[in-house]
C-alpha cells in the first residue's frame, strides 16, 4: 500500500526517482512508518514503469469497448455518413462556403471550420460535434438547396406527359454521383466519377422521383 502511494506520489508530483535517496525523505518516511523498507531509485523507477503499462493496457481495452458500442449503437454508422456527406458538400464548394460564411455573419456565430474525416471514432465525435454547433446556419443553407429541388418538382409535374426534358444545360457544379450504380441502377450508369457527394445523392434521388435517368454515367469517359 506504501508502495502504490510512494509511485503515486513521483508520478503526480513529477519526482525524480532518487527521490528516495533524499537523507529528508528517508527521516519522514521513518518517522512516519519505522518499519517500511524504502525502495531504491531503481526498484521505484520499474514500480513506475510497471503502473504506466498496466493504465495504458487498460486505457487500451476501454477504447476498445467504447469503439465497439459505438460500432454497434443502431444507426450510428449511418449518421456518420450522412454527416460526411453534409461536410464534403461544404468543402467541395465555394459557393456553399461562402453562403454558409454569410449565414454565420448574420447570427452572430463565429467562423468555425466544419471537420472532415473518414476513420477514427474520436475525430468522427469533434465531426459531429462542430456540426452540431453550427447546425443552425448549416440547416439554413441546406433547406435552401432543398428548396431549389422541390421547385424543380413542381416544374417538372407541370410538363405535360409525353414530353422529354434534357438537363444539358443545367449548371450543377460540384455535383459527384459517384463511381458505381449498386442500388441505383433503374437511374445510373457504372460509369460516374469520383465518390458521391451530398449534391450527387440530391441529383439521384430527384432522377428516381421524376423516373429520369443520369445519362451520362452510362458512357465511360476517356483518359
């Protein structure tokens, strides 16, 4: 028990190990338990060295825990990738940027950069967390564009049946629908670029609406 306190003691206080060497250590150890065998400088430093990896192996198993609940907490894994889709929306394009900058202007919120990342649980929770903070103005911006698409809904349900309707020249900047078709193969091709973004899911999702088809993603592109 002496001796879990002494290593205690010299980690907390930042000690040096010949403390126990200290002639005023060793009278108020003394005085305080007569009996106890104080350790050399050498027995208190592998004392210490054998604390520090017994916290670390726990500390080790406890991430381990925590990762596999978060793993395994149901919808988890889904909102993490809905918010990864929200944030490379905002870092692929400058308009988004800039649009959601003014947001933040006008209520007052600081410029706080949204966080990007695609593996460790820990940076995932800082992700989700700075998202959280600006949820407000990143919702303004994000009803805005939803905005955009149900008036193209509107447009689009008042053209007569029978009509074709080519999207050609719309402007879609920063639009990815992704390489790959799998589970949306009735509006898409194989042949789509890069990985899809929040602005590709939007450009899918209306083509299954209006029964449409992304055209080009059925022509592979050349080098």
């Amino acid at each position: 028990m002496i001796d879990e306190a002494l290593v205690n003691m010299t980690v907390k206080d930042y000690q040096p190990f010949t403390v126990v060497e200290d002639v005023g250590f060793r009278e108020f150890v003394g005085i305080l338990d007569p009996i106890y065998i104080i350790p050399s400088h050498q027995s208190l430093k592998k004392m210490v060295e054998d604390k520090h990896k017994k916290a670390k192996e726990e500390a080790k198993e406890e991430v381990k825990k925590a990762k596999a609940d978060m793993e395994q907490t149901p919808g988890l894994e889904d909102i993490r990738e809905k918010t990864l889709k929200i944030v490379a929306h905002f870092k692929s394009s400058t308009t988004a940027r800039e649009r959601l900058l003014v947001l933040k202007n006008q209520m007052g919120m600081p410029n706080n950069k949204l966080i990007q990342v695609d593996t460790l649980w820990n940076s995932t929770y800082a992700m989700l967390e700075y998202l959280f903070d600006q949820r407000e103005p990143v919702g303004c911006e994000l009803e805005e564009k939803e905005g955009f698409w149900s008036e193209l809904d509107e447009v689009m349900e008042s053209i007569p049946t029978g009509e074709r309707v080519m999207g050609d020249k719309m402007d879609f900047n920063n639009v990815h629908v992704g390489e790959g078709n799998t589970g949306d193969e009735e509006v898409m091709g194989k042949f789509g670029v890069k990985e899809r973004n929040l602005e590709g899911q939007m450009v899918v999702d209306f083509a299954k609406r209006m029964d449409m088809g992304v055209v080009n993603t059925y022509f592979q592109k050349r080098e």
